[in-house]
C-alpha cells in the first residue's frame, strides 16, 4: 500500500481532504485557481482538462447560458451568488449546491452526491430517473443545451468536407493514421471553428457525444462509433431526449465509411429547443 491509499484509509484524513476539496470548489470554479468565483453573479461550472486544456463540449456550457440571456435580455438585476451546470454530463462532480439547466448522468453506475439540486432541466430521461431515485424532484424537461446552437450561431454550412471523425479524447490515438487528415479533437478553444468544420462535412463520425450532437443539431448526419467515454449511459440519455432508441453503432471507421449509416434526423428538435428556452432559470438574473 502506497502513502495516499494509506492516507486515504483514515476516516479523519478522507473527511478533512474532502472537505478542503469543497471549500476549493466553493472559492474557485471546478477547484480551479485561475477561475475565481464572484460574489453576487452567476458562475456557470464547467471542466478544462487537467485546468488548463478546454474541451469544447465543456467550453460551450457558459457560451450557450450567455446566448441565451442575451437572446431573453437578462440582465444581472438580483446580484445572488449562486453556481450552476448546462452542458455536460457533470451532475455527479457537485460539491455544493447547483442549479441544474440541460446537464446529465454521466455512467450507469454513478452516484449522485448528497448535495442540493435545483434542476429546471436534464440532458435526457435515464439522467432524469437517475436522479428521482436518488430522492430529487426533477421536471419533465430534456435537451442537452447544445442543441440551441442553430438558433444563435451560424455557420457556414457548404460542404467542404466529405467526412469527420471526432474520437473522445480518450481515444485520440485510437485512430488509424490513414484517416488523421480527417480527425479533428474536441481539445480546443476554438468552439467556431469546432462548429464550422462539422456542418461543413457531409458525413460525420464521433465517439465524442458532443461531436454527435452538434452534427445533428445542425442536420448533418452522423454516427457514433465504438470509441466510447466509459458505458453506453450518456449516449442513451442524449439519443432517448429525441425519441430514438435504435441506436446505430459503427464498430469502426472503415465500417462506417463503407456502409454511410447515420442515425435518422431528429425529429422532436423544435420542442426540445422549446423547452430548454421555457426552463432556463431567467429568475436567476431577474
């Protein structure tokens, strides 16, 4: 046994660790030190790799929330401390009190900590009956966030690509070196050009869920492949929100690029936009 599993075994040294742990999480945004909480505003959470690196599914979450309270012209009027969660599959790393908008479950088999959740919208319905098992009220509101993309940020949608492949960043290297030049990463700050690049491609191929779902958004037809972060959950949730459980998998690249299989359009787009504009929590602001 190493010093921090020894470390770790002493109940005094686990409560006082995770209590440092919140305190962080209270002070700075995700425990990160150059992201500092203000008083008296909003702070939307969301992960930087190792806190330095964005991942542009994560990096959307506050652009999205700014959109959207430009698109109702809220203003910050209440001057409230409070913490909040959008886009991403990030309920299980609360360490205090959230307001829940859009985000979800990330595994089957996650835990849902014990702290309080003001949820006026969840990614899907499997995140949504995770968490009225674990005792919380939850609406009937689906969408993950990104989805409203359409709506205030417009690409150019020629299509100058014949296919592009977005692994999680897990499995980056996972793919074959004959299709690099069509590989792009979701570690990036550059969430425009993330954007332009998909609905630009005729066809696209993601084991990112976020590839998945901005592809869709902006009707591209896309596929998820078998390069997965971890089980199926998140996927599920994401797919069950637009009423599609027959969930075409590729097993790899080259069966995806001969056989052309996409998932069918979504067809329940309007409505999940919808209700992700009705639940947003404008009393936040106003």
């Amino acid at each position: 046994m190493n010093i921090r599993s020894f470390l770790n075994s002493i109940p005094a040294y686990k409560w006082a660790s995770g209590l440092n742990q919140r305190r962080k999480w209270l002070k700075y945004n995700w425990g990160d030190k150059n992201r500092p909480i203000k008083d008296g505003e909003v702070t939307v959470y969301y992960y930087k790799r190792f806190n330095k690196i964005d991942n542009v599914g994560d990096l959307l979450s506050p652009i999205v929330v700014d959109m959207v309270k430009e698109h109702l012209n809220l203003v910050n009027q209440k001057h409230i401390t409070k913490r909040m969660f959008a886009i991403g599959s990030v309920i299980t790393a609360a360490k205090s009190d959230m307001v829940v908008w859009g985000s979800g479950v990330h595994y089957e088999n996650s835990i849902i900590p014990k702290v309080n959740l003001d949820i006026r919208a969840v990614r899907g319905p499997l995140s949504r009956e995770k968490l009225i098992q674990s005792g919380f009220k939850c609406p009937e509101y689906f969408g993950d966030p990104a989805l409203l993309l359409p709506l205030f940020y417009k690409p150019n949608t020629e299509k100058q690509y014949e296919y592009t492949i977005i692994p999680h960043f897990f499995k980056d290297a996972e793919i074959s070196a004959e299709f690099k030049e069509n590989q792009i990463s979701t570690l990036t700050s550059d969430w425009r050009g993330f954007i332009d690049r998909l609905a630009s491609s005729k066809y696209v191929i993601s084991g990112s869920l976020h590839g998945i779902i901005i592809a869709e958004a902006y009707g591209v037809p896309a596929i998820l492949i078998d390069l997965l972060d971890g089980d199926m959950f998140k996927y599920k949730d994401y797919y069950y929100s637009t009423g599609r459980k027959d969930i075409i998998v590729a097993k790899s690249v080259e069966e995806a690029l001969k056989e052309r299989k996409s998932m069918p359009p979504i067809g329940n787009l309007e409505k999940l936009q919808s209700d992700l504009i009705q639940s947003f929590p404008k009393d936040l602001w106003q």
